[in-house]
C-alpha cells in the first residue's frame, strides 16, 4: 500500500510540472523576446560560473604549469559572462546568429550522412530533416538581427510545450500502469 502512495504521489508530481512546462512553454511562445532574453541571461551566468571554476582549477593545479593559461581561459569566460549580462540585447543577436551557423552546419552534416547512407530504406528522412534545417538556418540568418528577437524564445518555447506534452502523457500512462498493476494484484484466483 505504501508503494501505491509513492507512486501516485510521484506520477502527481510529474503531471502538475508538466502542466507548468506546457504553460511556461506557451507564455515563452507568445512573448518569445522576454524568454530570449532569460535563455541569454541564462548562458550569461553559466558563463560567468564556467569563469570562476576555471579560475578555481588553475588556481588548485597551478603548480602543475599552465597557470596562465587557465587564469586566462578563466578571465575570458568572466568576460563574455559579464558583456553579455550587461548587454542582453548583443547577446540575444549573438546566440541567434550562432544558432544560426550551429543549424546550416547541422543540415550539411544530415546532407553528407544521408548520402552515405542512400542505400539504407529511409534515408530519405534525413534528406527531409536537412531541407528543413537548412531552411530555418537560411530564414534565421537572412532575417538577422532582427531575427533575434523572436527565433530563441520561439524555439525555447516550442521546446517547453512539447517536453511538457511529452512528459504528461508519459504520466498518464505511468498512472494507468500502476491503476492496472495494482488492479491484477487485487483480483482473486480463479477456481477451475
């Protein structure tokens, strides 16, 4: 019985943070430039964070040699951190236009692996995704830096809803699982 509690309480959890993805999710979507700056924001800090731990192992191995080089890996993520969190705006333009190369990158690299693998039966998918990405990267590219204002937050919220769908439905069934589960270990034996 107690094993019965932990799981509903578990699978009611993971039901009401996806609702909450689903609805952050489409906020993100209708108001794409306010979760663009919260995802630059975001890169910003884990920057600076990266900054600190490169300064705190260079600092821990700096008998090791290469010192300098770690304080300055340090000191260049501080930096870019600290730019970007005093310039959200610059950074939202700058992860676009990466996101942008990251995504004609990826399509030529789904162009090349679905020739090599042309003999295989749906390789042809890949060709698909490659038209697709290659398309987002051109509209992405083509439209920046104004693009920039719509396509992260856009993309973090599509994700968002989708990851919030995803994770619902897997608690739906994990709770009709556990319902039928519980229903076969109730069930009296049949007499033959």
């Amino acid at each position: 019985m107690n094993a019965n509690k932990e799981i509903n309480r578990a699978v009611g959890w993971s039901i009401a943070l996806s609702v909450l993805l689903i609805v952050a999710g489409v906020l993100a979507i209708i108001v794409p430039q306010a979760s663009g700056i919260a995802v630059t924001i975001l890169v910003s800090w884990l920057l600076v964070f990266c900054g600190g731990v490169h300064l705190a192992y260079a600092w821990q191995t700096r008998h090791g040699g290469g010192l300098w080089w770690g304080i300055l890996l340090g000191v260049i993520y501080l930096l870019a951190g600290g730019y970007i969190l005093l310039h959200p705006l610059a950074g939202l333009a700058s992860l676009t236009l990466v996101l942008a190369v990251c995504l004609l990158l990826e399509s030529i690299l789904e162009f090349i692996l679905a020739y090599q693998l042309r003999p295989l039966t749906g390789s042809a998918w890949l060709v698909f995704d490659g038209v697709i990405t290659l398309i987002l990267a051109v509209m992405i590219g083509w439209t920046w830096p104004s693009s920039s204002m719509w396509v992260l937050g856009t993309l973090v919220g599509i994700s968002m809803l989708f990851s919030g769908f995803t994770r619902l439905m897997l608690s739906v069934t994990a709770r009709r699982m556990a319902h039928a589960f519980r229903g076969e270990l109730h069930e009296p034996e049949q007499a033959y």
